[in-house]
C-alpha cells in the first residue's frame, strides 16, 4: 500500500504532463502542426531520379598504368526504390569475343549499390559497384572493383592487355552533354564531335535503345577505344540495323585517363 501510495501521484503528474503538451501543440483543434505552424514531421528521404544513364568506367591508371582502359557504363533505373539494371563492355577490337557484362543491384534514396558480371576474353570476372547521384551535377558517379583483382590477358593473335583491380564510373541521362558545349552529330554511318583541348583518347560505343531500356542483359553492340585526336569515327563495322533506334556516346580523356567531355545521342540507323 505504501509502495502504491508513492506511485499515484507520479502518474498524475505525468497525465497532466501530457495533457499540457497537447493543449500546447493544439491537441483539441485537429491541427497536427505546432503553434507556430511547423509541422512535427521527420525530414523525408529524396529519391535520385530514374531512366535510362549512360557513362562510361575507368580503369584506376594508379594501379594499373600500363594501360589504364575505359568502356561502356549504362544503368536502367526506376523512378522509386527498386531493382535496376545495366551493362558493361570490355571490347576493344574485332578480334575479342564479345566482352559484354552485365549489372544488377539496387537504387535507395540517391544511392546505388549492386554487383558486375562479364565473361572477358574467355574468363568469368565479377565484382561489386556503388554510387550516389548529384543533384548539382544531375548525374551518378561512383566506384567498383573486381573481385579477381588485377590480371594480365593475353588472346593469342589478338591483344595483350590488363584488366584493373578497380575503377571509377559516371553515367548520365542520355544526350546530356557534359560540357553543355560538347555535343554529338550522326551524319550518315559516322559519328562526329567537337574538339577538346587535351583529349588524348576517344571511347566510343552504341547502345541498343530498346535492349537498354528492358533491362535484359548487355545492350551495348559496339566498341571501340580510339587514340589520338580525332573528331569522328565511322559506325560502318558496327552492324547496325537500318531503321532502328541506336544511342551512340563518346566520352574524351587526357593523358591522365581523366575524363574531359562526354556525350550521347539518339539515332536511327540509315
């Protein structure tokens, strides 16, 4: 009896604490907001947008200067949390076999984080990737690694080359021009674009458009890695189907394998 005589009060007093807080937030009123009209909500996490991004990877040239390489990065996104899909190319030359991979993973908030697969020059490689988005930028970048780590590949009568222990990547909406300035035309059977003081090299790759957007594995058809300074390449190898819609982009690098312009566009093959 003692013990519950030393309880009740402390109730009450809690009672009448929670009352005074609802008198004090407008409890009676129906207003969920508080008395200076702000509203008692948690902030709301804001998810990165969805579609169809193209970009590229590359090779850290720390680790792997011999030759530090690039190659096609695309993700199909949702617009909500969700699964998303993607494709990965590490095809240089015609005399490769295809070197097509794919991604899967996952999109949460402005975050991606997933896993790679590709079967390159005869050998199965994997590895995991992340990313964020940047509202600033309007694109997502990030990094991945392989899980084999750094390996030498030698297709006889083809190429020598390495494959990365790890790399970065970017991938942007399509025929978003980074800069604004750095834009692609399709004349014909070839692709052309803008000089770019210290452009060292050229990757360029097209992309089925209806394979991408489906998700169903690799939609990249065609790839190559150019050196030099040209500001054209001829899409006549590329076996491309007359009347149908292709995505083709060029992404620039300098001597440091930095990426300096990147641009895609759409097109129907002629």
């Amino acid at each position: 009896m003692k013990n519950r005589m030393q309880i009740k009060p402390v109730k009450f007093a809690v009672i009448q604490l929670v009352l005074l807080g609802l008198a004090g937030c407008g409890g009676g009123d129906g207003n969920s907001g508080s008395s200076n009209g702000a509203i008692d909500t948690l902030p709301s996490v804001i998810t990165a947008p969805g579609g169809l991004y193209v970009g590229y990877f590359q090779e850290d040239p720390a680790g792997n200067p011999e030759d530090p390489e690039s190659g096609a990065f695309t993700l199909t996104l949702p617009e909500k949390d969700a699964a998303l899909t993607g494709s990965m190319s590490f095809a240089y030359v015609d005399c490769q076999n295809s070197n097509g991979g794919t991604v899967a993973g996952g999109k949460s908030g402005q975050s991606l984080v997933g896993t790679w697969s590709a079967v390159i020059d005869s050998s199965t490689q994997s590895g995991s990737y992340s990313g964020t988005y940047s509202a600033a930028s309007g694109y997502y970048q990030g990094v991945y690694v392989n899980l084999d780590g750094k390996q030498f590949k030698n297709v006889s009568g083809c190429l020598q080359h390495y494959l990365a222990a790890n790399g970065n990547w970017a991938a942007f909406p399509v025929e978003q021009n980074q800069p604004s300035s750095f834009s692609l035309a399709v004349t014909g059977a070839a692709v052309s674009w803008p000089a770019s003081t210290g452009a060292t090299s050229a990757l360029v790759y097209v992309l089925d458009s209806a394979a991408a957007l489906s998700g169903g594995g690799n939609a990249v058809v065609f790839q190559r890695l150019v050196s030099g300074t040209g500001t054209n390449f001829s899409l006549t190898s590329a076996g491309l189907i007359k009347g149908k819609e292709y995505i083709v982009a060029v992404s620039l690098s300098n001597a440091s394998s930095v990426r300096i312009a990147f641009s895609s566009k759409r097109f129907i093959a002629s």
